[in-house]
C-alpha cells in the first residue's frame, strides 16, 4: 500500500528534485538572540518619540529615537493628537496613560520572524499585536512663565508591538522625569540599555539594566496557573545594583476582564475626535461597530448615545467613602452631561448580580484595603467566573478531537469534528457552569449570545490551530516509529524520492510552525530521512544531498 499522506501521483524524477525546500539554517529559533544593531531595542520597543506643543504650529513630533525607526504621516499624526490629555486644564504635573492605534502597513522584516517565535508560549492576551501598536504616554505639563502659552507641555511616548501596560508604565517613571531634566543625552543612553536587553521571551527571569538599576521581570507562559506569583528570586541572590522586582508585566489596576480569553474586537483605552478613524467609529450610517472606546471629551456623550453600551466614570472618591449600590441601567436613561456616573446599557443581563463580591469589596474600601488588594479580588473573582463559563466549551472541543489509536503513518491525519452549536448545548445540562459558579441566571443565553461574538470566533480559531497543530505531531511521532526502510524495500525510486522530500517539507513545517513535538522525535524524523537517502543509489544520493534536502 503506497504512503497516501507522502506519496503523489508524480513520475518525473527530475520534477520531484526541483521543489524548493527552506534551508534548516533559516528557520526561527526563539532561543537566538539578535545580533544585529537595534534587533534587541526592536524586539521590545518600536521606537521613542518626544511631542511638543508649539503655539503656531500644535502638537509636533520633535524626536524619534532610534533616528532609523520608520513612522508614516499618518501615524505620525496619530500619535501627536493622543499624546496629549483631549482636556488638560487640570493635568498640571504629570499624567500617564495609553492609547492603541493602527499600524499604516504591514511592515514585515527579517526580525519579524524571529520575534514571532519570542512569544509562542505567552498566552494569547500578551502576545504581540502585529496590526497596531501601542503607545506608552509620559505627559508633563507644568507652568512656564518664559513661554508664551505660559505653560511647558510635552509628552515622551513609546511605541511597542506589546502589550505590557504595566511594565511600560513603570519604565517611563524611570526615563521621562531624567529626560525632561536632562534632555536627549538621557534618551539616547535609555535606548542603548534597552539594545542591550535579552530577548523577551516568556517563561524566564529577565533583568533588565534601566537608568542605573535592575527592573526584573517575568513574562508569563501558557502553562501558567493564573494568578501565580511570576516573579521569584533566591534567597542567596545578592545584586550588585539596586533592583526593583515588577510583580507583573502586564497588570493595572484592573487589566482584562476576560483574561484568560483574549478580547478579539478592536479597543482604544484612548480616542479623540482628531483620531483617522473617527468617522469610521461614529457614523450613524450603519450599526456601531465592535469596539471599545475610551473617551474624555464629552462631545462623544451626546455623538455615540445610540451606543448599546456605555460607561461613564466619575470624579475619584476619597479614601473610605462608600459608593452608592451602582446599578445597570436603561440605555433611554442616559442624559448626556447632566448623567450620573454609571452602566447604561440596551441589553437586559444574562445572570444575576453577585451581592457577595459587591459587599467585599464595599468593606476593602471602608477599611481602606489597599487599591493592589482590592484589584487582586477583582481579578481573582473575574478570572474564576471566566473559567467557569469556558471550562464546558474546553470540554466539548476536546471531544472533536479524533482517537490517538485512528492516527496511522499509512495516511493522512485524521481531520477534528465540526463544532456543533446544539450538541454543545446538551452536554450544558450535566457539565455545565453551574457546577463551578454560583450566579443564577441564564446561562443558555449567555452562550448562544457569546458563540455569535467575535471573541468566540478568536477563541475557536486559536483551539482549532492548537489542535490540528497537535495531529500534525502525533502524525509525526507515528512516520518515527513505523518501519520505513521496510515500506521503501516494495516501492519505485520516484516513490521514494518523494519520500524524502515530504519528510523533510513536514520536518521544516515542524520547525516553523513550532509543532508540539520532543527535540529527539525530530531527530529521529532526520535520521530516517539519511537512512533513506543511503539507500538509494549513489547518483540519486549525491544530487539529493547537492540540492540541499538533508
């Protein structure tokens, strides 16, 4: 029987020799650190730019540092609208805030590869985001009699791919206070140290040289328990810098609510009106759009209030002052500027309110619970509600999975079920959320409602590549151990030919695609594949190791 899943129809030898395989030497290897000037600056930051506020011309793009690091018009006037606060009358002193903004083109680079493969193994919602950066704000404004605004205003922003709000927040408390002071000298030794930086890759204790001191920072991984401590240090460790260990890379006072999901619509924690795609975000032409903004200028009150969905915040209460019971309430309700602080919504809640947690953390604020506690119980209660809710969706998407007995090397892998909606909906009755969570309500609704949302689709999207991945391996770990130097004794030259070149076309495609698979089983895959090639005659030998197939 012929080798189905490696075997073609082909019998033109000379055809099966001129494929053009990628040389081992090229793949991704996320253990190499770049070499080259600014690759290790560029696996952490885009660049670092300075914008002024010139009573002429508006805001301006005064630096960007490194001098190469590419930046188009567009995004550049970007940045210079979201760096400064939309009102600013009341940020004397300094200000930090992020904003997310689309990226003009596709760039991709020779380092691209390689900072692809950094975070494989970081979870979803910290991944780099290849379509948008991230803007990273420092804003000082203080009074400035010499000047004729007679206000001194600037903002040192970074641009980065990633998502590790916390961390780069703390890193510009360390850089923007030294470089307002002491002007682009600071700046451009601040970029040397980071070019100097290891890679970030998840899972491993970095320290990071700052302006004189250690940051030391870990990066989760996707094996993680979430919520465990990521930072640990040796009792016997004695630095020779003062150091500062960062609890987290990415956490605020309250980072996404649906961690462990990864929020798969569009979101701006910042937008103005000056913003390219504010058009796009406020027509009434259509329906709103999936996105999540956040927004100062009170113009959007009265513009986006055919929203479904809108939060407004209020003034920060004092230390120990007891909110009011904030309840959700009707869309109609919202009165533009006049409204309370609030959740005006359009869509009736899909389960009921949980009083335990509101009363918990109605007593951390009459305590005066610290704000890092009072966010952990948040956290720690959204996370476990969340877990609640997917662990059923985990459970049904484990079953499409084909049986580890039905994988032979003879054929093809076997192909994963197609997802049901309603065969999920029955396994909810016996192993639903109910037996995790204690919220009533309706949690068929919820489902349904969520498996028509973009976040499902994202979420799907990424279990299925997980596990056809995962067939991919154990279809490999099947071609290691079966007896290939038996199947090729009863088989052409031609077949054979093929052979070897599909073996090596998936030893390639393991490597790229960072197959779940043990460095040994690749070994041996290579082994085969030299076994094979020393069996072949000595002219087929010396042009298949000529066109560089081992």
């Amino acid at each position: 029987m012929a080798l189905q899943a490696l075997t073609g129809d082909s019998d033109d030898l000379e055809e099966l020799l001129q494929r053009v395989i990628p040389n081992q030497d090229y793949l991704c290897n996320p253990d190499r650190s770049p070499s080259l000037p600014w690759d290790r600056f560029a696996a952490w930051v885009h660049c670092i730019c300075v914008v002024g506020f010139d009573l002429e011309l508006g805001q301006a793009v005064e630096v960007i540092y490194p001098p190469h690091a590419k930046l188009s018009d567009k995004e550049k006037t970007s940045i210079c609208y979201l760096s400064f606060p939309d009102s600013n009358s009341g940020c004397l002193g300094d200000t930090q805030f992020c904003f997310r903004i689309r990226q003009s083109s596709n760039r991709r680079n020779s380092l691209d590869c390689l900072l692809d493969q950094y975070d494989r193994d970081a979870p979803v919602y910290l991944k780099k985001d290849s379509a948008h950066y991230y803007g990273y704000v420092y804003f000082r404004q203080v009074r400035d009699k010499t000047l004729k605004r007679g206000y001194f205003q600037k903002s040192l922003v970074l641009l980065s791919k990633l998502p590790y709000v916390n961390f780069f927040h703390f890193l510009l408390k360390l850089i923007a206070p030294e470089y307002f002071d002491k002007s682009e000298p600071c700046l451009e030794a601040a970029c040397n140290d980071i070019d100097c930086w290891p890679a970030p890759i998840p899972g491993k204790a970095l320290n990071l040289p700052t302006m004189g001191i250690i940051i030391k920072v870990r990066i989760p991984t996707l094996q993680d328990k979430p919520g465990a401590t990521q930072i640990i240090q040796s009792e016997d460790e004695i630095d020779t810098q003062v150091s500062f260990a960062l609890p987290n890379i990415h956490e605020v006072d309250l980072f996404s609510c649906v961690s462990p999901l990864k929020y798969c619509s569009d979101f701006r924690p910042y937008f103005t009106i000056h913003d390219s795609e504010f058009k796009e975000y406020t027509t009434r032409t259509q329906a709103p759009p999936s996105v999540i903004l956040g927004v100062t200028n009170p113009f959007f009150a009265k513009t986006l209030q055919h929203w479904p969905h809108i939060i407004r915040i209020g003034d920060m209460k004092p230390a120990g002052d007891i909110p009011k019971q904030v309840k959700v309430k009707k869309l109609k309700n919202l009165k533009t500027l006049d409204s309370k602080p609030g959740v005006y919504t359009s869509y009736k809640t899909f389960l009921s309110r949980d009083e335990e947690i509101i009363k918990q953390v109605q007593k951390g604020i009459q305590q005066k619970r610290p704000s890092e506690a009072q966010s952990a119980i948040l956290r720690r209660y959204l996370l476990e509600l969340t877990q609640s809710f997917i662990i059923p969706l985990e459970r049904y998407v484990a079953s499409l999975m084909p049986l580890q007995k039905s994988i032979s090397p003879w054929k093809s892998p076997p192909q994963l079920k197609p997802f049901s909606e309603e065969e999920f909906m029955k396994t909810l009755e016996k192993a639903g959320p109910q037996l995790t969570s204690r919220l009533k309500g309706d949690w068929i609704g919820l489902y349904r409602q969520f498996l028509k949302s973009p976040n499902f689709d994202g979420w799907f999207r990424s279990r299925w590549k997980e596990m056809t991945q995962k067939l991919e391996a154990l279809h490999l770990e099947a071609l290691c151990d079966a007896d290939l130097l038996m199947w090729i004794q009863k088989h052409t030259e031609v077949e054979v030919v093929d052979l070897v070149l599909k073996l090596k076309e998936k030893l390639v495609q393991a490597k790229q695609h960072c197959l779940p698979i043990k460095q040994n089983t690749l070994e041996k895959l290579q082994m085969h594949i030299e076994a094979i090639i020393l069996s072949l005659p000595e002219d087929l030998q010396s042009i298949l190791l000529k066109n560089g197939t081992t």
